[in-house]
C-alpha cells in the first residue's frame, strides 16, 4: 500500500487541487512526513485558489498577486505597530525613517505587544501565549465562536486569532521580511479575514465566498458571514456586480433582502429560519413586497412558491412587523378584489373594494351598528378564509 505522504509532489499537487484549503490543512496535521511534504505545495495552492476563483488573474499577474498578498498582510501589521507610541515628530518621518525608529525601539514594542495580545486573548477565553498551534486550529476557532460574539475587541476574534500569532512572529523576529513566515496558509488565512472583516472587498468576492463556505458549516463564523453578506447586499443593491444563484441562496440562510428573495423564492426551497432581513431603501421594499404578493396570488397552488412565502412571512413577522403588516395589507387588498356582499336596499351585489360598498359602509356605520359590526365580522372571516386558502 502506497502513504499518501509517499506519493509524488505532481500528484499531491493535483489531488489537493479538488480539496478546500481547510480539508488540506486537516490532511497536512495527520503526520509529520505528510506534514513536511504539503509544506512545500503551500505557495502554489495559494495561487491556484486566487487563479480559481478570480479568472481576471492571467499568469504574468502572478508576481504582482504575491506582492499585493503580502504587502497588504505586512502593512496592516506596521498600521497596528503604529498605534502603541508615536514620536513626538512622527509627521516628519517617512516610512523608512518610521521603520528604522521602530527598529530602534524593538525592545519597547515587544514588551507592549506581548502585553496587549496576552489581555486580549485572556479577555476572551483565556487562552495562554504558549498555546498557540503550529498550525491553523480551525477546530479551536469553531469551538469557541459561539462564547465570543460579544468580545469588545477592535477586530473580530478569528481574525485576532491568526493575526496575534502572525504579529508576535512578526515583532520578535526584528521586523523582517513576512516572506519568510513560516506557515503560508496562516497568511492566506489572515489576508482574506483582513480582506472579509477590514476592508471588506467586493471585487474579491467569488475567492472570499469560497473561502468563508470552506471553512465553516451554518451555524460557524456566523458573525464575519453576516457583516460581510450585508456589505455585499448593500453593494449589490447600489452597484450591482456578478453574483450567481447558488451564491444569493448560500447567503440567504445568513441574510437576505426584499429584492433577493424576490428573485429566488420561485427557484429553489429556501430556509430562513436563521436569516436576518438586511434592509434597503423604504420605497423600493414596499414596491417589491407587492410584487411578491402578486406573484404568490398567480400561483396558488404552486408547492414551492406557498413553502417560501410562508418562510418569508415568519421571518418579516420576526424581524420587521411592519413590512409584515405592509404585505398582510397587500393581500387584504388582492382578497377584497374577490369578496361580494349584498346591498339590502337594492338586492344586488357589492364589492367590497368598490366606491359603492365604501358609501354605503359609512352611512351604517352611524345609522345602525349592529348590523355594521355583523357585516365587518363576516367580511372578516371570508377574508382569512380566502387567505388560508391562497396565501398558505
């Protein structure tokens, strides 16, 4: 039998192709041989995962992706060193000047960094400085995320998770060059929390999708998804850009507006049991919430589309009750249309949402109650009748 750590680094190569970063990473940590071996591929998975999912890469854009990546990971790393102590004429010093005067002052920055990462991770959960892993310990992050959502930290705690191993490297090895950091995957980690959580870019957005779904289920990470996918259905509503079907359904189980449901729940079952209604402009919700109601009145009888308007309308009901009284008063409207009731005067019909029925409303409300009440009652109950009957 032929170790999967025996085999060659070609075929590693093109098996790990078909596996997410996160199921490579699980495989690399199963021995020490597989461990040595797939530390060699890291840089070239790296690059395939952007060439993947961002078919604007053309090979001669490699040498410029590589300088992005790190460039972006190391200057936020000098942003943060920038924050402990400022010279008195910092506004004088240009970046090499400010990088030799934090060289200089090595032995303060590492005491103050040391210090600030230690209370930070034992404000969260206690963890000791000696217990990072050599390794990104997904488990470890999926396992606490639910006791830290409310953590007072500036950044997200996955992120400063990665980035506290990543920075205390950074800072006790004099500042040198991020290159040579040692795990590449904990840098393609943080490089795309910092792209998710601080700068939350758009033009990335199929890489960074892939990467949020690879590494969590739907009930991990739902914080980062949910600030993120709200950002994105901003932007989409403003300054629509590509995104598929099957991403819109992804999201929606985290999040999801008025327009996206308009264009989804005709397509595919939905669950928004979990979802949070990300709001747009007033004006436009309350257009399409009428559509969606008409589209639901021209197929009553349609399985899919009943199961998804039921969904929709327990979620209004639980996040926003007046978009849900806006949409029950859209159906009145539709259910009036259909309801006749009996002049006595003149023996004949009356439709409820008619000028007729309106008058003669108005001139028995005052003149006799009793039997303006009765006829409320019974209009009433017609109404959920038909509502049952259409609407569910």
């Amino acid at each position: 039998m032929t170790f999967f750590s025996n085999l060659p680094d070609d075929i590693i190569y093109e098996i790990a192709k078909y596996i997410s970063i996160r199921d490579f990473c699980i495989l690399s940590a199963t021995s020490k041989s597989s461990n040595q071996r797939l530390k060699s591929l890291q840089s070239s998975l790296i690059i395939y995962n952007f060439k993947k999912y961002n078919i604007h890469y053309k090979n001669g854009d490699i040498q410029n992706l590589k300088e992005l990546f790190y460039n972006c990971i190391e200057n936020y790393l000098i942003n943060n060193i920038y924050k402990y102590k400022l010279p008195r004429d910092y506004r004088n010093y240009y970046f090499n000047c400010f990088k030799e005067h934090l060289l200089n002052n090595n032995v303060y920055y590492r005491n103050c960094r040391f210090e600030y990462l230690y209370n930070e991770l034992q404000s969260i959960n206690n963890i000791e400085q000696d217990n990072f892993e050599n390794s990104i310990n997904y488990e470890s992050l999926e396992t606490n995320s639910n006791s830290n959502t409310n953590s007072n930290t500036n950044i997200n705690w996955y992120v400063n998770f990665i980035f506290g191993k990543v920075f205390y490297w950074f800072v006790y090895n004099n500042y040198c060059n991020i290159r040579k950091y040692p795990n590449k995957f904990e840098l393609y980690a943080l490089y795309n929390f910092l792209q998710i959580e601080v700068y939350q870019n758009k033009m990335g957005f199929a890489h960074l999708f892939n990467f949020l779904e690879s590494i969590a289920n739907t009930t991990r990470y739902y914080n980062i998804r949910l600030k993120y996918y709200s950002s994105i259905l901003d932007t989409l509503h403003t300054n629509p850009f590509t995104v598929t079907f099957d991403q819109m359904f992804t999201i929606s189980s985290i999040v999801i507006s008025v327009p996206i449901f308009k264009k989804l729940f005709g397509i595919r079952v939905l669950d928004l049991s979990k979802s949070k209604l990300h709001l747009c402009c007033l004006d436009c919700n309350e257009e399409t919430l009428r559509e969606i109601c008409e589209f639901k009145l021209s197929y009553q009888k349609d399985d899919l589309v009943s199961y998804n308007y039921l969904e929709f309308k327990q979620l209004l009901k639980r996040e926003n009750p007046y978009y849900f009284a806006y949409l029950e008063n859209s159906e009145n409207y539709h259910l009036n249309e259909m309801i006749y009731v009996k002049n006595p005067s003149t023996n004949k019909r009356m439709r409820v949402n008619g000028n007729l029925f309106k008058s003669f409303i108005k001139c028995i409300s005052v003149d006799n109650t009793y039997y303006y009440a009765k006829m409320v009652k019974n209009i009433a109950k017609r109404r959920e009748y038909l509502r049952t009957k259409i609407f569910t």
